[in-house]
C-alpha cells in the first residue's frame, strides 16, 4: 500500500489525519479551513468520499460523521475514506444554508480558482477531495421548517449510483434528477458513483435519522469491502424505488395543521392536514391528490397559498412500502 496523498499531506498505510483546507477568512483576516479528515487502510480497497453540511445548517450528517470516526471498524479498514464534517464553513458558523453573498455552495461546482468564493471554494473541494474518490454519500436534511423522512436520491441511470443507493439500507429511493452545479452533478459527470441521504430537518438534531444515516454509510462501506460484514442483518433487504414523487401545496392561507406523520401510508382523497383563519371558525382540508408514502412535510404552522406542505412518493406496492417503513422505523427508533 502506498501513502494517501491529499492537499501536499501524505498519510501513510493504517494512519488517519486531519487535513485543513484553506478555504478563504473572515473580515477580521481569521483564516477560515475546512477540515478533512481521511483515515487510510493498511489494505488495498476503493477511496469513499462522505461530505455534511454542504448545506450550512443541515446538521444531521455532521453527527453521522462524528460517529463515523470514532466507530471502532476503521481499524480494520480495506481502502480509504474522507470524511468532510462541515463543507460550507461559512453557513456552518452563521447557521444559515448559504454562503455569505448569498449563493448556494451546492450550485458552484465543478467552480472555478477565479469566480465567486462558492466557485473557489467548489473548485477547491473538487481539486482536493473529490478527484481522489472512487465513490460518494452526500449527507442532508430538509430546509428550514422542512423535515424528510430518511430516503437516498439518487440517478438511477447510472449503475454504480443505483447499486449503492440499495444498499444504503433506508426503505426508500426516490429517483432524482441531477441539478446543474451540484456535487453530485460534477461527481457523476467524472465517473464516481454517488447518493444523497436526505433525513431530517434544517438546525435540528434527529437521534433516529443520525443513526440511519451512520448506518447506512456503514452499510455502502461492507457492500463495497471496506468493513468487514456486521453480525446484524439490516431490517430492509430490498428498498422500493419511488415512481415518482410531488408536492401537495396550500390551497389558501392560514394557520397550518398536519395530521400525518412522516413515512405514514397515504391514501388518495386523504385528509391529510387543516388551514385555518387566526380570526374565524373557517377551515380548509389539505387532501391528497393521490396514494404513496409522506417522505417530507412542512413543520411550519403559517401557510401562504401555494406553498409546499406535504412530499408524497408514489409506488407500485405501496402496501408493501408502507410495512418496510414502518419496520425500519421501530428498527431505528
């Protein structure tokens, strides 16, 4: 095995260390790094990239990593990995999903040395890490006031992609299309096969989607030989694939009421939530339009017309889903 080379740092076989990209600094001139840390196996094996918080404020994953690190199976590790905590250093300190101008880090790639400082930033990502992965799990949650039930988005049409995303482990894949300037966009378009776990809700912290997520990642790594196999069988040995999946939006304004929880089996003409005038009696149901499985909902009780309320992904076998779902869900809770 041959030393890991990353940003002029060389880690040797069965050593890790943490490598401190020079991202940009503060107004203050405080230098401002992003820290990679890569753990590097005594045996040969594929390079796995896992990034968090491209997304300043999706936290989620920034625990996944955590634990990730600390799991005592990277002694015994087959390839490398590099792990990136917090992406967008920036977002992470102003607990906001943007970069400082206002752009967002996860449309700058594949970036640029001399564009914006998302396209710097991007380029340096790229350059530095992702050129040097053979696979990649990009960690997410919702948006602000937005939460999703644990689902892999992924481009189906690529195999490496789709052999991954199953055995990621989650009961749900929702088959999503690449986004101009995304990570995931510039890692397809050079060969690296990579995902997206999506789970959870913006500046929160959720115990059950942290362990799916930590879980799931660790799943790709035995799929892939890097770990050994875990004594525990997973709960879910075939995820359904989602046909397709919308969203219901609000049909007036008012004060928002859900009725449904997330992963619950949904049924068309279901009522799924309320809106209400703060200054009357008047309420006006939220109905689905069609069945499936809820994998993401608004968690804000103020509702502007049009607004998106409630993500169902549609099935063939939604009954089937619906007892994946809820035997994942007492798996993790």
């Amino acid at each position: 095995m041959s030393p890991f080379i990353i940003n002029g740092t060389s880690v040797a076989p069965g050593q890790r260390a943490v490598v401190e990209l020079a991202a940009a600094q503060l107004y203050t001139q405080t230098p401002l790094n992003i820290p990679v840390h890569v753990v590097h196996g005594r045996r040969p094996g594929p390079v796995l990239l896992v990034t968090a918080a491209i997304h300043g404020d999706e936290l989620n994953g920034v625990d996944v990593i955590r634990r990730l690190l600390s799991a005592r199976f990277l002694e015994r590790l087959r390839g490398t990995l590099i792990a990136v905590p917090v992406v967008n250093v920036f977002g992470f300190i102003y607990k906001s999903r943007y970069l400082p101008d206002r752009r967002d880090l996860n449309r700058c790639f594949p970036g640029s040395e001399t564009g914006s400082l998302g396209a710097r930033m991007a380029w340096l990502i790229k350059r530095e890490v992702l050129d040097k992965a053979d696979y990649a799990i990009d960690l997410h949650t919702g948006a602000v006031h937005r939460s999703n039930f644990p689902q892999i988005r992924a481009n189906l049409a690529n195999e490496g992609s789709k052999t991954i995303a199953k055995a990621f482990g989650v009961p749900v894949i929702i088959n999503s299309v690449l986004s101009s300037g995304t990570l995931r966009d510039t890692a397809e378009s050079q060969g690296i096969p990579v995902i997206t776990y999506e789970a959870g809700e913006a500046l929160r912290f959720d115990e059950d989607c942290i362990r799916a997520g930590y879980r799931g990642v660790r799943n790709v790594m035995q799929h892939l030989g890097m770990v050994a196999p875990s004594r525990r069988k997973a709960t879910v040995e075939e995820p359904a694939i989602a046909l397709g999946s919308s969203w219901v939006r609000a049909n007036t304004d008012g004060v928002f009421r859900p009725l449904v929880s997330l992963g619950s089996r949904i049924r068309e003409g279901q009522r799924l939530g309320v809106i209400n005038s703060p200054f009357t009696l008047e309420e006006v149901d939220v109905l689905a339009p069609f069945g499936g499985i809820l994998v993401g909902r608004s968690n804000l009780p103020l509702a502007n017309e049009g607004e998106a309320l409630f993500h169902i992904a549609r099935f063939d076998a939604v009954g089937e889903v619906a007892e994946q779902v809820e035997s994942f869900s007492h798996d993790i809770g």
